[in-house]
C-alpha cells in the first residue's frame, strides 16, 4: 500500500530513468509527442461547439440555457470518468488506457454526428466525454514517468501548449470549415481523427517501468488519501475556479459576450478566438519556463501558480471595464495567458504524492475542474436567460452579472489559496 509522505518528494521511475539520458532520450521525446496530440485531440472536443452553436441553434431552436446544456454533457461525462479513469490509469498505465477510451470517443463523434435531435446530441457529447477523459492525466502521468519531476512545470506547459491548438482551430479554422461543410461532416472527420490517435497511442509509445499493482482494496485506499489530503483541498478551489470558468467561457460563452458586451462582428469574434488559443499556448510554456528559472531564484511553484491565478481575476476586471485605451486583441490575449496558469498546480500535485498515485491525484483534480466547468457552462446560460434576448442577443448588463458573479468567487478562493502562503507551508 502507499503512503503520503510528508516532505520531500518520493522516489520515482521518473528518477531512474533520468540518469540514462542516452538510453531515454528518443523514448522520451516520442512520449510527449504523442501523448500532447492526444490532448490536442481533446482540446478540440472541447471547444468545437463554440462554432457549431449558431448552426445547432438554427436547427434545433435551442435557448441558452438549452445550449448551455448541451455543450456541457461533454463535461460532465469528462468529470465523472475521472475518478475511475485515476484507477485505470495507476493500474495499466497511460499507453493503454488511453488508447481504448479515445474508442469511446469514436463513438460518441458518430452518435452526435447522426443524432436527430436532442437526446443523441447530448448522448455523444457524453460519450466524447467520457472517451478523452484521460488526455491530460494520462500525459502528466506519462511524462512524471520518462522525466524528473523538477522539469514538470515546464512539460506540462508544453502539453498545454500543444493541446492549445485545438482552441485555435475552434476559433477561424473552424469557421472556415464550416463554411465549406457542415457540423455533421466534421464530426465524421474527428471521430476517424481520434481512431487514429488511439491506433498511434497504442503502437507509437512505449510503456515504461511502473510500480507493482496494488489491489482494488489498495487503489480504493489510495484515492481516499489523496481526497482527505489538505495539501490536494489547499489547492483546488482556486484552481477549479480558474480553469473551470476559463474553459467554459473559451469553449461556449467568450463569442456571446464579444458580440453582446464589445459589439462584435461573428468574424471579429473568431479571430480574437483563435487569438485566445495562441496566447494560452504562449502563456502555458512561458509559465512553465517561467516557474522552473524562479524557484532557482527562491520563487516557489505554489507562490508563481497563485501569481498567475490572480492575473487572471485582474483581466477580468479589465474586459467588465471596457477601457477605450486597451486593444481587445491585448486583453484578449492576457485572458488566454492568465486563463491557462491553473496547469501550474498539476505540477504541484505530482510532487506531492508518491508516484503510484499520481494518475489518481491529476484526475482527481481534473474532476473538480471539470465538474466546474459543467456547473459554469449551464449557469451562465441559465442566468442570461434571466433577461429577455432579441436576435439571440443579451443585454450587457446580463453578462455583467455572470462576470461579476463569477470573479467574486475566484476573490473568495484566492484568500484561501494565500492563506497557506502566509503560514510558510508553500
């Protein structure tokens, strides 16, 4: 059975295999590769209803809270794989169950892209769900695997970085697409991309030395530590914040409020989109470069993370303000680079628990992400719906008080996040 340590970080494969850096270094690198466009892969799931909103509204006369709804069973199938998707993942290893999810995936493309209405839309986008739910797990798990844990924050970066296509091409790409074709088609054409990535996955990497297995009794064990942990609860609220109103405004509502709130052409919109997605690629591998040359200096991942977090409030503030004097692109592009600096944290739940248990611990805390993200993506549009829309559109003041709301809890979480800061437990 393991055990949390207290203080330093344990031991890993990870530790091993570093010192044979010659005998590691392809196997290495191939890793990354793969296991950051699998999460590419998943990043594009994520956020390709942003463009297929108007056409899915047009068809199906859908609200938006319907819409809402709709977009989020994607994070909802995604949060409640994750807890056993840990379990999978600390039993047979990244490669594999990786690879035999993302057939879920399949899937669940296919049954979005034939659904006659409702009820088959949301169950693919479940299904969709429930089959990239292990993309970042299983490439934090894999890279805590081949390389030392002080290069985590910088990796794990790049994994975001890469991922972070996928909100490019959600963004003009995507309405290019869908100008030339329709949203069923594209469909088609991601669920024969992820049969690809599960094949690639399967033959493409391979499986590096692991712990013996623990019993279910022992894994159960295992879960239940990392979730009675104060070092995990310390963490999360801020971080579920952070990245789960960040998603579930880039991958849905961040067109609504260009258009409503900033005036917007769909055009405009898009661009800023992909502007978003470029500026989160940016801001996953600065921030990761960034933590590794800091706590050099005496800075700590836990201090630079909170940093970061509490940007992102800042650019909030600044985008409700309308300043006349700021550039949107400018803003924009800060809310793409502070939205992303959540990744930090996985890097500091890595280093606080044994490596047997790190598959459990990242899914643990891409549950709670998620699980946001779902309640985030529903409310807004509950909540918009509060007020009378026309042509689709809301009032400004509707979206203010989804901003508003929502920054106010980041407020709260950022206090309870510095309180272990002030006590010297960083």
């Amino acid at each position: 059975m393991v055990k949390i340590m207290p203080g330093a970080s344990p031991t890993t494969p990870s530790d091993s295999l570093a010192s044979q850096p010659n005998q590691a270094a392809n196997p290495r690198w191939r890793v990354l590769a793969v296991f950051s466009l699998g999460f590419l892969v998943s990043y594009i799931f994520r956020g390709v209803n942003l463009g297929f909103a108007p056409f899915l509204t047009r068809e199906l006369g859908l609200s938006a809270a319907d819409l809402g709804l709709l977009t989020s069973f994607y994070f909802l199938g995604f949060a409640c794989a994750q807890l056993p998707a840990g379990i999978l993942l600390d039993r047979y290893g990244p490669r594999r169950t990786e690879a035999a999810l993302l057939l879920l995936a399949v899937a669940g493309s296919l049954v979005f892209a034939f659904a006659p209405g409702m009820a088959g839309l949301a169950a693919g986008r479940a299904m969709i769900g429930v089959g990239v739910s292990v993309c970042l797990g299983a490439a934090i798990q894999a890279l805590s695997m081949w390389f030392p844990l002080s290069r985590m924050p910088l990796l794990n970066g790049l994994v975001m970085a890469i991922g972070g296509l996928g909100a490019v091409v959600v963004g003009s790409p995507l309405s290019w697409l869908l100008a030339w074709t329709d949203w069923r088609t594209i469909s088609v054409g991601l669920a024969a991309l992820s049969f690809a990535m599960a094949v690639l996955l399967w033959f493409g990497v391979p499986d590096a030395r692991r712990p013996g297995k623990e019993t279910f009794a022992e894994q159960l064990r295992g879960t239940r530590l990392i979730l009675v942990s104060e070092k995990f609860w310390r963490v999360v609220p801020l971080t579920l914040l952070n990245q789960g109103i960040f998603l579930a405004v880039q991958t849905l509502w961040v067109s609504a409020f260009m258009r409503d709130v900033q005036g917007l052409a769909p055009s405009e919109g898009a661009r800023l989109v992909s502007v978003i997605g470029f500026a989160m690629m940016a801001g996953c591998v600065g921030a990761g470069w960034a933590a590794r040359h800091l706590e050099r200096r005496g800075v700590s991942l836990y201090a630079f993370a909170g940093f970061g977090m509490i940007g992102f409030i800042v650019v909030q503030l600044l985008l409700m303000a309308r300043l006349p004097f700021v550039p949107l692109a400018v803003l924009w592009a800060a809310y793409g680079v502070f939205g992303s600096s959540g990744i930090l944290t996985y890097a500091l739940l890595a280093r606080r628990f044994p490596d047997a248990l790190i598959g459990r611990a990242t899914t643990a805390m891409t549950l709670t992400v998620f699980l946001a993200t779902f309640v985030f993506q529903v409310g807004i549009g509950f909540v918009l719906d509060f007020w009378p829309s026309s042509g689709g559109r809301y009032p400004v003041v509707a979206h203010w008080v989804v901003w508003g709301g929502l920054v106010g809890l980041q407020v709260v979480a950022a206090g309870w996040y510095l309180m272990e800061k002030r006590g010297g437990k960083v």
